[in-house]
C-alpha cells in the first residue's frame, strides 16, 4: 500500500521562481497522481522567518526537499521513492 504523500509549495507573491516551480509541482502532481498545496509564507510569521531567503521551498510530506529551484527530475524520484 503507497504512503500518503503531499507537496507543499511554499512562496509569497511576485516572486517569479515561486512560479517556475509552481508549473512544476502541477506537472509532477498532475503525471503521478499526488496532491499538492500552496503556502504563502508572509501570511505566517514562522514561515517567513524560516524560508524567506530560500523560496520557492518544496516539502514532502512536511520535510524539506528542495529549495530556489524545484528539479523535476528529483521531485519525481523523491516521490517514486515513498510509494
């Protein structure tokens, strides 16, 4: 039986790189069937202390797996890894 697994997409508005890796949260999230969400880091105190020199910030499951740049590749494999 496969894991849940979720992507989180964290990154504030206007910031271009947030956009790329959104297109490829949607891309891999569409192909392999696994849901996702976006969190806008500036509506919460602790998440713009944490990643706001790192967005966009890619999570699975929570963790932490990539951040600036999200590389579709390894997004990918991360996730045929949990199932």
């Amino acid at each position: 039986m496969a894991r849940d697994i979720m992507i989180t997409l964290l990154g504030k508005p206007g910031c271009h790189l947030c956009e790329d890796a959104r297109a490829v949260v949607e891309r891999v999230a569409r192909d392999l069937d696994v849901p996702w969400e976006e969190r806008d880091i500036t509506r919460s105190e602790q998440d713009t202390e944490q990643y706001w020199e790192q967005i966009p910030v890619t999570l699975i499951n929570g963790v932490q797996h990539d951040f600036w740049r999200v590389d579709e590749a390894r997004l990918r494999a991360a996730i045929a890894n949990l199932r």
